[in-house]
C-alpha cells in the first residue's frame, strides 16, 4: 500500500512539473509605439484647433506610429510557440 502512494506521487509530482513547465504568461516587450500613437494622436486633436500644418504632422505621424505598432506586433506573433495542446 506504501508502495502505491509513493508511486502515485512520483507520477503527480511529473505532472505537475511538466504542467507548471508550461504555464509561463507571456508579456510583451517593452514599447514607445502606445506612447507615440497618443502624442501623435494630441498633435492632430491640437492642429484641428491651431493650424492645417500641425495636423497633417500628427497624421503623418499617427499612420507611421501605427504601422510601427502593427509590425512589431505581427513579428511578435510569429515568434510565439506553437501551443502543445492546441489551444
């Protein structure tokens, strides 16, 4: 009987290294694309008030900021590993 406990837990205690082995939370890497999406975003709030200049730079720069941000988030997609239980 001492022999079957010892062995269920040698079996659970796999398991649940192998399942805490994969229960890493995936953050994502440090960015300025939020930070310059916004700013860029003010700078065209401020050019509709102040001048036409000022907004089309803050479109241009929202569009360059977004396209940033769209990029490294798809190269950060394509990196992440394949789920081992397919969800």
């Amino acid at each position: 009987m001492a022999d079957e406990h010892t062995d269920h837990a040698a079996v659970s205690g796999s398991t649940a290294a192998e399942a805490h082995a994969h229960e890493h939370i995936h953050l994502p890497p440090n960015s300025w694309s939020p930070i310059n999406v916004a700013l860029s975003l003010m700078m065209c709030f401020i050019g509709t008030l102040a001048a036409t200049w000022v907004w089309v730079v803050g479109l241009i720069w929202l569009i360059g900021s977004c396209y940033a941000w769209f990029r490294g988030a798809r190269n950060e997609f394509k990196e992440l590993p394949e789920s081992l239980e397919g969800h």
